[in-house]
C-alpha cells in the first residue's frame, strides 16, 4: 500500500501543471511604440522602424527638392519624408529634441536609407552645426538652379499664394529693382548668392558628403543626374531611363513606377511673370561674381547665364 501511495506521490510530481484558466488568442501585435531605443530608432511589429534620416536634402528653395525626393523615391532602398520638418531650423522643433525629429520620419525597413528635405536649412546660418551635431557623417543633397532663375521662381510663389488668399501683392520690378539699382533687401537675392551660405556648410562637412544636383538638368534630363546621386549614395543602380516620361502638357517630365504614372504638383512647372530685358541683366551682372566665387568653393561650373 505505501509503494502505491508513493507511485501516485511521484507520478503528480512529474506531471505538467494545468492551466489556471484558458489560453485565448491574444490578438494582433501592439500598436509601434513612440519612444525611441537608445540607438535612435522607433521600431514596429512589422519590422520596419523609425530613423533618424541618413539622408539630408537641404535644399535650395525653388531648386526642386520637390521632384529630387519624389525622384530619388523611386529607389526601393531609400524611405522619404513626405512633409519638410523643419527641425533644425525652427526653434519651436528643435526645443523638442531628437525623439520628436525621429517621430517626424517614416517607417522603413533595416536595409533601407531615410531622407527628408527642408529646403530652408541651406540658407539658415545655425542648420550645419546643428546637422553636424546629430551625425558628422550624413549625407547632404543641394539641388541648385541658375541663380536668377531661381529668384523668379521665389517671387512666382510668393505671388500665386497672395493671390491666392485675395491679398496685395507687389509688381516683380519693385521688388527686384529700389533706386535703379538691385534691391539687395530683398530676401530672394540673397538665397540665390549660394558661395555665401555654401562657405557656411563648409565649416562643418567636407565637400565629399554634399552632393550639388544640377536643378537645371533634372529639369532638361532627370535620368543623367539621379544616376549620379545613386552613385553618391552608394545605392544599387535601379533607377531608369523607363521611370521618366515628357508631358506636354505640363511642359515637365513625370515619373512612371511600376506602371503607376504620376506628375508633380500644379504648383510646379508654373511661368514666369515677364521681366523687362534690362533688368533681367542687371540681375545676371549681380550674379557674375558670386556665382565664380560658387565654383570655385565646389569644383566646378554651371551653365548658368
């Protein structure tokens, strides 16, 4: 009878415990968390995650950072910001600190490279160090046009929004022109005098991780220049001659991935207001010298007038 007793004692031993209650299907994965781990990323169940950008393009505004980020999207290796963040440029973003940036990025994948442009940040004195500060060895894109060009297109905007919002606006030759000599007030000029904010970036990145992209010829012949950029980034040759087509009716070319076609906004591509010829060569006298100072900070020339 004890060997018996004993048998049972053991045997409840060895045996599994029950469960203390059904086990139920727990349902989906949790939502992604928002805090960042310490390696600066925000991961998802799906595995992809939130990081900072290896990637900065810093503009210039009306250069076409626009049709650059949607361009350079065509990649399969690279997560684009679809908003500008304007984080290193705003104080009201930058008080909120790295985690608050990281947030502001899109969900890629490990293999993949986060970019997002702010076209402000070239022009804005406090932005390289800032830049600097988060990662030295990032990688800066800065899309540039013919300077006088350029300052058209940032009037063209100003223009179209105030008109937009039934409010005064002022005739291109008052803005440009004060006393018949070249307003140099006049904000637009100086985000087209590029040696002096291009000597500011300088300071703090080496010319080896800013690659200048030709706006003109993205707008002539996109292909050429993206596979240059690809080149720069180190990126597995992908992007096409296939991905780019001319619409007529825009006047620009748009983008065809994987059979899906799509054009930039209405807001691109738009005319110019006449500028009466003597004053179009005031401005591109104005920008002789500046631009030859650009060259040689960079190495090389743009067919610009």
């Amino acid at each position: 009878m004890a060997a018996l007793l004993l048998g049972l004692l053991l045997f409840a031993m060895q045996s599994p415990p029950l469960p203390s209650r059904p086990v139920v299907d727990e349902g989906p994965p949790s939502p992604p968390t928002s805090s960042p781990t310490d390696n600066g990323t925000t991961s998802h169940p799906n595995g992809t995650l939130q990081q900072l950008p290896q990637i900065i393009i810093i503009g210039v505004r009306k250069g076409g950072t626009r049709a650059l980020i949607e361009m350079l999207s065509l990649h399969s290796a690279v997560a684009a910001a679809q908003n500008e963040v304007h984080f290193f440029d705003w104080e009201s973003h930058f008080q909120k600190g790295l985690p608050w940036y990281l947030s502001q990025m899109p969900y890629a994948f490990p293999d993949q490279l986060t970019v997002e442009k702010t076209p402000a940040y070239f022009t804005s004195s406090k932005v390289p160090k800032r830049i600097h500060q988060m990662n030295p060895d990032i990688k800066l894109l800065l899309i540039l046009r013919d300077p006088t060009e350029r300052v058209l297109s940032d009037y063209t905007q100003v223009f179209y929004n105030r008109l937009q919002k039934h409010k005064r606006y002022q005739p291109i030759e008052s803005v440009l022109v004060k006393d018949g000599e070249i307003n140099l007030g006049y904000k637009a000029l100086n985000r087209s005098l590029y040696y002096v904010h291009m000597q500011n970036w300088l300071k703090y990145f080496p010319l080896e991780r800013i690659h200048v992209v030709d706006g003109d010829e993205l707008i002539r012949d996109p292909f050429p220049e993206m596979k240059k950029v690809e080149r720069f980034l180190k990126l597995e040759p992908q992007i096409n001659a296939s991905n780019f087509y001319f619409n007529k009716t825009k006047g620009f070319y748009c983008l065809r991935d994987h059979g899906r076609e799509r054009c930039l906004h209405d807001s691109k591509g738009r005319a110019h207001p006449h500028v009466a010829p003597a004053i179009l060569q005031k401005l591109y006298q104005f920008f002789h010298e500046p631009n030859k100072k650009f060259y040689e900070l960079v190495g090389r020339t743009f067919s610009w007038k």
